[in-house]
C-alpha cells in the first residue's frame, strides 16, 4: 500500500500558526513540506492573536492574518472603536492611532516620515504610539493588546463654532 503523512491538528491550522505533521515515509516528507510551507509558512496564511481596547476600555481579541494591517483587522473584524480609519488608510489622518505595549513599540518597524507628520495630530499621543494604517500584523506580535486612546478626533472635520 501507499503510505501516507499522517497529518494531527489539520482542525485547529486557521486559528493556530503551527501545525503538528508525523511522516510515515521519505516520499511524504516534501509533500508536508510544500503543504506546511503553502498553508502556515507563507506571510499571507498565518493567523496571529491580537487583543484590541477600544475607547470604552471594552477588549475584544481577534484572529487576523499575518500581512495585514492593524487598520485592516479593525475593519475586517468590525472592531467597535468609533471613528476608526477615517482616511482609510491614507494617510491623511490620524485616527487608526494605536496605543502599543512599550516591549512591542521596541521590535516595530520604524515610522516614516508621514507617519510622524499624522502622528503630530493625534490626541493622546503617547511615545508608544502609531497609525494602525501603518502596522503591519507579523507573527512575533501574537498575544499583543494594542489600546485606542480615550476620544478619537478627526481632525480633519472644523471645530464647531462656539455659540
């Protein structure tokens, strides 16, 4: 007969980002490779824990794919933070800033200038903040809670006048 790789944990691939294979024979070895490498090891497939708290200090933790951004996770898990991403992901204002733990604003990328120049109009700007737009989920941050500061403003919309 033909052996086959004995594949445990194939349930719980999507929402874990390892996979436990037994090979039965050298034949079934590449296959598991190339299966593993396609489904878990390529940048777009791996699901990563991420916990967000929102303004009302309500946290709600979600799966999302490695390769997205934090911007995208909010919108795609329809995240209840208000406000969130006016710009879509523009550049053009600053309410997707996130809030991060310090230990996590260590390993991050570091910010382009644009990113700096929105950042400048954020409330409640922290050192440990930056545009969720930005933020690209890797799979080093799974279990990061990230915080949306208290009051998110568009600064982009006029002050009301003072009556």
């Amino acid at each position: 007969g033909v052996s086959k790789p004995c594949v445990h944990s194939l349930s719980t691939l999507l929402d874990t980002p390892t996979l436990s294979v037994h090979l039965v024979d050298v034949k079934s070895e590449t296959t598991a490779h190339l299966l593993l490498h396609s489904l878990c090891w390529s940048s777009s497939s791996c699901k990563v824990l991420l916990h967000f708290v929102n303004q009302s200090g309500m946290k709600t933790s979600v799966s999302a794919m490695e390769g997205e951004s934090l911007l995208e996770v909010v919108i795609n898990k329809n995240l209840q933070i208000d406000g969130f991403g006016a710009c879509e992901g523009t550049l053009a204002c600053s309410t997707c800033h996130l809030i991060f733990e310090d230990g996590v604003y260590e390993k991050m990328e570091p910010m382009a200038d644009e990113e700096m120049d929105m950042l400048d109009l954020a409330y409640g700007l922290t050192k440990l903040s930056r545009l969720g737009c930005q933020v690209t989920v890797e799979r080093w941050m799974d279990g990061m809670t990230v915080r949306v500061p208290q009051e998110v403003k568009d600064r982009r919309e006029k002050p009301e006048a003072e009556i």
